[in-house]
C-alpha cells in the first residue's frame, strides 16, 4: 500500500470512529466526548478514563490504547487487523468503549 492509501484509509477510520461517537451518544447513555488533534483522537468516558486511537504514518498503523492494552492495527486489504491477534479494530475498538463505558456499545466497520 502507498502512503496515500494508508492515509485514505486511516482518516476515513477516524472519521467513522468520530462518526460513530456521536451516534452513540445520540442512541445510548454513552457520554463520549472524543477530541481530535492531528492524526490522533482521544475518546474520553464519564469516569475520566480515556482509549487513544492514533496514526503510525511511518508504519502505516494504526494503534489503540485502552485500559485493557496497547494494540497495533495494519490494514490487510478488507480490513484493520491486530498484528499479534487478528482481531478486527472496530471489534476491539467495540470491546474497549464497552469496559470504559460499563455499557454494551457496538462501533461498526464502514
């Protein structure tokens, strides 16, 4: 993948992560308040913990940062995966907003 297409495809991720906050507020008793400077957002729950998401331009990643870990994502092609799991980014992106939240949230690819 290009630089360009890793950027492409990793602010389109921000955007819907940003996105998403916001419906989630609309829809639930979720209170995210997510900030955006650069290529890095922090989404920040009523209990003042906050989850990370930010932009690893030079190896073309993207990582989070939860009270549950660190995680690295690469886009594979179809998605952004863990590189050591697997796992899907909005799968763990919906895991992490759950436990920080104490509330079932479901962020979702796309």
């Amino acid at each position: 993948m290009t630089d360009l297409e890793y950027l492409d495809r990793a602010e389109a991720l921000l955007h819907s992560v940003e996105a998403q906050c916001d419906r989630l507020n609309d829809v639930t008793d979720a209170d995210i308040d997510n900030q955006r400077v650069g290529g890095m957002i922090t989404l920040v729950f009523a209990d003042a913990s906050q989850i990370v998401i930010n932009l690893q331009k030079p190896l073309q990643e993207v990582w989070l940062a939860a009270r549950s870990g660190g995680y690295h994502f690469k886009f594979d092609g179809g998605a952004w995966r863990d590189t050591k799991s697997g796992e899907e980014f909005f799968t763990r992106l919906s895991q992490s907003a759950s436990e920080h939240a104490r509330l079932g949230l479901e962020f979702k690819a796309g």
